[in-house]
C-alpha cells in the first residue's frame, strides 16, 4: 500500500512538472480539509505589494481580492485549480496549483507598458462595487484623475472628489468640501495616515498633495470603517507610492504654475527603498487674472515636499517612514500676509505574526501653523494659530478563513489647539494677546468584523469606543443657568491645573449588509453613528488659514451623526457600464453654531457668541460609469439637503423663530460630467461639466433709522442664495516618441471654465444711502484659463 501511494505521488510530481503546476502543502502533516490557500500579489519590478488585485478560481464561483498588504486568501479542499490574478496596469497572472494542504503561493505581476489604455474609476475589479462588503465607498486611481483637466498645470487630488456623488463644492475656487450634507470640518484626510488640518494651496486652487507620489485616494462616506473616528461626515484615505526595491525611476513635471519632480529606488537592494518629492509654485500670473482688483494686485507662492522610507526587515515583518511638509504665503496689496504650514510624519511597522495574524503599529506626528501678519509701521502684529497632534495606533488583522476577517486596534490621540496669539509688531500699541492653549486627549478602541454569511450575502460590522477629555490648565467660566451665556452672567471661574476638565465618550456602531441578487446586481444597506471632538469655529463656508478649531469643552459639546444609507447597485454589458442609485438620511447634533452679530475674532470667551444647532441631511445620489473603451467617464447626480434648526432656551440662542433652514452648505443640486476619448497613439481628450445650485446666504430684508443712522435689518438668516454655478473644463493629454528621452514626454494642454462663466467666489451686499442694500458677487475665475504642463518619467 506504500508504494502504490508512493507512486501515485510521483505520478501526480511528475504531471504537474509537465503541466507546470505548482506543488502546494504537499507532506503537511495533522491538518484536515478543507485547507487554507494564502499568498501576495506584487510588481515583480519593484516589490510593491498590490492593493486590491482581483483573485480568482478559474470555471468556479469563487474570488477574492487582496488586502492593504497585497494578501489573499481561499479555504479548498485538495485538488487541482486554476488562480488568475488581474489589477490593472499589470499583465494577468496564471497559476495552475495541485493542492494537498495549507500552505501559500504568490504572484509577482508584471506592468503593462500601456498602462493608459486601461484608466478606470476604480482601482479594484470592476464588479467589486457588486460583491464588496462596502457602502458609500469610492477609490480614485492616481492614473484617472491625471486624465482630467488642470488648472494650472496640476493635478487637484481633492476637487476630483467633488466630481463624484454625494459630494460637493464649496464653491468657486475654494479649499474644502461638503459630504452628504455635512461641513468642511467633518472631514477626515489622511496622507498617509496623517491627519492634515489644512490639506490646500492657494486658498484650494491646488491640493496640498504632490499627485507623482499619490497611488490611490479612497474616499468613505456610508458605514465608515470602525478603525476611523473623529470626524462626523467622511473619511478621505490618501495612499503613498511605495519605494522601487529593485532600480531607479521617476519623473520631472514642468508646468504653467508649478514644478515637481518625484524620484523612488533601492537604497539597499530588496531591502531598503525610498521615495522623494518635491513641488514649487509661481502662481502669480494666474492671480493678476483675477476679476477683483485687490486680489489680481497680490502675490502667492507655495511649496511642499515628501520623503518615505521602507524597510523590510524580513519576509514578515517591515517599516515605513514618511515625512511631509508644506508652505504657503499670500500676500494682499493691503501690506496684509497669510502663511500656514503643515508638517507630518508617520512612523510605521507591519508585521506577519502568522499566516492568519497580522498587525501594524504607527506612530504619528502632524502640526499645523497659520499666521496673519500686518507689517504696516505704525499697526503691524502678527496673529498666530497652530494644532498639534500626536498619534499612536494599533490594529489587529485576523483572517481565520476566506470567508471571516476581523480587525481589533486601539488609538490614542494628544491634541494642543493654540487659539489665537497677537503680537504688534509696535510695542507701543497693543502688546501681546494670547488665548490659553487647550490640550484634549482622545481614545478610542474598535473591533470591526468582515464575514461571507453565504456566497450572496456578506456582512461588515463594527463597534468603536471613543472618550474624548479636554485637559487643563486653563480657566473654566461659570455662568448664570437662567441666561444665556454673556460676559455679564459669568458668576465665578474656576482655573484647572494639569487635570481633566471634562469628559465626553460615547459607541459608534458601524454595519453594513450586502444581498447580491445576481452576479451584476446587489442591495446593500448601511448604518453609522460618528463622534466628533473639534470644531472649525467660522462663519464662512470655505477654509480659510484664519479660521480657528476648537475643541470640545463643558460648554461644546462633540457633534454627532447618525447615518442610514441604502443603495442598489447594477452593472450591464460584462461589466462595462456601473450604475447604481444611494440614498441616505443622517441626523446631526450638537452643531456649533453662531448668535447674530458675533464676534468670532480672538475671543478668549467664544462660548459667549456661540450656541448649539441639530441639523438633519437627506438625498439620494445617481452614478453611472463606463470604465473601459475608446469612450469612458461618467456621470454623477445627487439631490441632497442639509437644514438645520436653533431653538434653544434662551431667546437670543434663537435662530429664525426656530424654524428650520438651509445651511450655509445647503446645494440641492449637484451634476458632473466627465468625458475622456482615446484617439489613440497616446492621444487622450477629455472634458469635465460642473453645475450646481448656489449656496445660501444672508441679506438684509431692508434699514431703518437709529438715532439717525441707516441700519441694516436682517430678519432671517440664510435669506437668498447666490446664483447657480457651473463650469466646462477640457485638456487634450497626448505623448510624443522621440530618440532623444527628454522629447518622450506626456503633454497635457488644459483650459479652465472655457465658456467664462463667472461663478461667485464670494456674495457680499453694500450699503449706499438712500437705497436699500444691494448683493454683489466676487468671481476669481471669470474667463477662460489655459494651462500647459509636461512630464517625463525615467
């Protein structure tokens, strides 16, 4: 009986030779069927472990994709099976395995040198919006987002998220953006891992993100993953490249605005890789277009730089280090300068404890500066804010099987918030003003779980723990309970040492919940409940480096979202045209939000000027993409609303007798249009539409006299709304082939608002005697804006 199966083992030894089949767990003793099959998905140029590559069991039911390590996962019985493994940009992989126990196999994929013939919207399997566990979730490829128009010769990694559902514009040429009804402040981005406060150039006519560096951005927006907690509305997930571990590449851009340049090799071969980058900016000559006179008389400039470090230690176990920083400075003709800064930096390990076990490690620091400085003789002072925040996370991955995934991390999280500090710049004016700094400490602790309840139905559920202190010193007001909170119902106040002030926490559930109808069709429903602990404090819509963050404290309270989102999702034609229809309704509470007549200007008692708004968000969102062919892009609609209601005790805490009303955010409609056509031999057209409803806000219903001067009489707030804003983009992208390298570049020539439509930036009213008051809008962009840039790789 021995030999018999001694020969049958060199029979099967022998076939798979000839057929090329790869052994797997064969004289793996003690397991029993069925058997676990794992492995990575890499470049086999570079080592870089592949997100999201498509893994599948050829002529069977059965795929999968890989995780943020590049790792896949199947439980089989013995037997023999054909895998393929298909990302984009990467040539398919197939591996005939004969399989007699657990045990791995891996895919070193090789790059497609036509990489641009394959641009899709999204990074994984194009019908992984079918089968996936995820609900308001969106990942933009770096390689289609380059395909669309630039202004300015560069690519803006945020504003190409507002061309997807549900998310939204602040307007014209501003830093920011508005999901699913919620404020700029309630979204989370991350640059690798790294909280950035203010991720923009250019007050948001560039993203703060060098795009040569950038592999993919994820944007979360339904049943946000329990690993992320702090921000009420959206999580937007911005991935670096990793380093070249086997030679030398990079690329150089040349462009109408800026310059950049991005470089990744081996330092140690298969070792040790790094990455750098930088980006300088000379956007001066796009700001004299400029249709106000005060701002086409200013001047601007920006940089930022990155550097990343990976280390692999061993087969399991790996570093990474990133460090990012970035500066801006723009000056008006009034003598008057804005400068802010970012630097960030993530120290990271990973590891494999197991073939089941994984976990990672990070430690993070991200800093935000801004400073407002008046350097006039006679008046100069220098306002400066700053936020420093400090890191540190654990999570644990544990896959039992294919059909079960369960995360448990931790995070704890030190904030310093420096309100506010004024310097004049002459001694003999006003001196030095300073808000006290607050310190708060944030905790939280998730468990997430990823389970296949059968082959149509999956299951994604979470719960996060948050608790959030505002620590001293500091002084703490008491105020009269039977009024509203003013500097002359302080009644006592109480300064606090290196103690807790106070404490909030509070659960987070998450879950969502897949039914696929079919092999191109599913349901899927979702629900979320967010704690957030800071607060931009603005009455303005837009990000602006003057504004002021605040953290939660015994008179602000965190803001809360609850989210319920359901969504059918449909594909046609083999998966080439995606559609599917979401709706959501989210209720808001805790909002901060501003008395009439406010003073929000270095306030050390800004819980006087403040009061506490619900809100509600409802609308439903429409997105159709055809990924692949000559013709690609898509289109997006959403209908959504976003009221809000302040009907507190206290009659002036109230807000519009207390009836509900729109946002400042508020834009119902939302269209874009994206259209790109390969003519081929590197030829790309393409054109972005944006329309969009305007954005509400407050004008004076008429004046009156008071002891003989003309007031301005405000009954309701958020009266009127701006006029509707839309815009037409278009670029022409093409590649010449010469001998000589430096003339092989890709050109992109791109034109911004091609028809002139002056949208409003900004609607303002002034007052002439006489008449009533008179709205007027500010436009920065009002005619056509060409742009040209050049890149060449190496």
């Amino acid at each position: 009986m021995k030999r018999i199966f001694f020969l049958v083992l060199v029979f099967q030894a022998s076939l798979a030779v000839s057929q090329k089949i790869v052994m797997v767990g064969l004289g793996k003793k003690n397991a029993t069927p069925p058997f676990e099959l794992s492995g990575t998905v890499f470049s086999g140029a570079t080592g870089e472990k592949l997100i999201g590559a498509n893994v599948v069991i050829e002529r069977q039911s059965l795929g999968t994709s890989t995780d943020a390590e590049g790792k896949y996962v199947f439980s089989l019985y013995p037997g023999v099976y054909e895998i393929k493994v298909t990302v984009i940009g990467y040539k398919p992989m197939i591996k005939k395995i004969n399989l007699f126990g657990p045990g791995t196999t891996n895919f070193p994929l090789s790059e497609r040198i036509y990489e641009l013939d394959e641009v899709v919207l999204q990074s994984n399997s194009s019908d992984s919006k079918i089968s996936n566990k995820e609900i308001g979730t969106e990942v933009l490829s770096i390689s289609s987002i380059k395909t669309l128009p630039l202004i300015g010769g560069e690519v803006n990694i945020l504003n190409s998220l507002t061309l997807l559902p549900g998310v939204s514009t602040q307007g014209e040429a501003s830093g920011g953006f508005n999901v699913r009804g919620g404020s700029t402040d309630q979204n989370l981005i991350l640059l690798g891992g790294a909280t950035l406060y203010n991720p923009y150039h250019l007050f948001g006519f560039f993203s703060g993100f060098n795009a040569s560096i950038v592999r993919d951005v994820s944007l979360h927006k339904g049943a946000i993953p329990a690993r992320y907690g702090g921000r009420a509305s959206s999580v937007v997930a911005v991935s670096y490249k990793k380093g070249n571990f086997k030679q030398r590449e990079g690329d150089v851009t040349i462009g109408t605005t800026a310059s950049k340049f991005s470089i990744r090799g081996p330092i140690i071969e298969d070792k040790l890789a790094f990455m750098a980058a930088g980006r300088v900016a000379y956007p001066n000559w796009v700001i004299q277009r400029a249709g106000d006179p005060d701002i086409a008389n200013s001047t601007a400039n920006f940089y930022d730089g990155n550097l990343v470090f990976n280390y692999a230690i061993n087969e399991k176990n790996s570093l990474e280090y990133s460090l990012y920083g970035s500066s801006d400075a723009f000056r008006f003709p009034s003598s008057v300068e804005n400068q802010w800064k970012n630097v960030a930096q993530v120290l990271k390990w990973n590891a494999e404890l197991s073939e089941k076990l994984f976990f990672d490690l990070s430690f993070i620091q991200s800093d935000y500066t801004s400073n407002l400085i008046d350097d006039t003789p006679e008046s100069g002072f220098n306002l400066e804010r700053f936020i420093g925040h400090k890191e540190f996370n654990l999570n644990l991955s544990f896959s039992p099987n294919a059909q079960n995934e369960v995360e448990i991390g931790g995070q704890v999280k030190l904030l310093e918030n420096g309100q506010g500090k004024l310097i004049s710049g002459n001694s003999t004016a006003f001196g030095t003003q300073e808000i006290d700094t607050e310190n708060g400490r944030e905790y939280g602790v998730y468990l997430q779980h990823e389970l296949d309840v059968t082959r149509k139905i999956g299951l994604s559920y979470g719960m996060r723990y948050s608790l959030f202190s505002p620590q001293g010193p500091g002084i703490i007001n008491e105020y009269d309970p039977t009024q509203s909170r003013s500097l002359a119902t302080i009644v006592s106040s109480r300064r606090f040492g290196n103690e807790t002030i106070q404490t909030y926490d509070g659960l987070e559930p998450r879950a969502a919940l897949t039914v696929q109808m079919s092999p191109s069709s599913s349901v899927k429903l979702g629900y979320s409940k967010i704690y957030q602990y800071i607060h931009l404090i603005t009455n303005t819509t837009s990000i602006s480096p003057t504004d002021s963050w605040k953290l939660s404290d015994p008179f602000i309270e965190p803001q809360i979202a609850t989210q319920y989102s359901v969504g059918l999702f449909k594909n046609f034609f083999n998966n080439r045209i995606e559609t599917s229809v979401e709706g959501f309704y989210k209720d808001l509470e805790n909002i901060p939000a501003y008395k009439d007549g406010a003073n929000l200007f270095l306030n050390p008692n800004l819980e006087t000027e403040l009061t506490t708004a619900s809100g509600r968000a409802y609308g439903m969102e429409f997105f159709l993409n055809k990924p692949i062919g000559r013709a690609y892009g898509w289109i997006s609609y959403t209908y959504s609303r976003s009221l809000r209601t302040i009907a507190n005790e206290f009659e002036e805490e109230i807000i519009n007798d207390g009836e509900e009303f729109p946002a400042n955010i508020d834009r119902p409609h939302n269209i874009s249009t994206v259209f790109n056509y390969r003519f081929g031999s590197g030829i790309v057209f393409s054109g972005v539409f944006n329309y969009s409803t305007g954005s509400p806000f407050t004008l004076p219903e008429g004046k009156f006299l008071y002891n003989g001067q003309e007031l301005g009489f405000f009954d309701r707030r958020n009266n009127f709304r701006a006029p509707d804003t839309h815009r037409l983009d278009l670029s022409l992208q093409f590649h010449f082939s010469s001998k000589k390298k430096i003339w092989s570049g890709l050109w992109n020539f791109s034109v911004y608002n091609i028809y002139g439509r002056k949208n409003p930036f900004s609607v303002f009213f002034q007052d002439f005697p006489g008449v009533s008051p008179q709205a007027y809008k500010l436009t920065v962009v009002g005619s056509p804006f060409p742009s040209l840039s050049y890149e060449l790789t190496f």
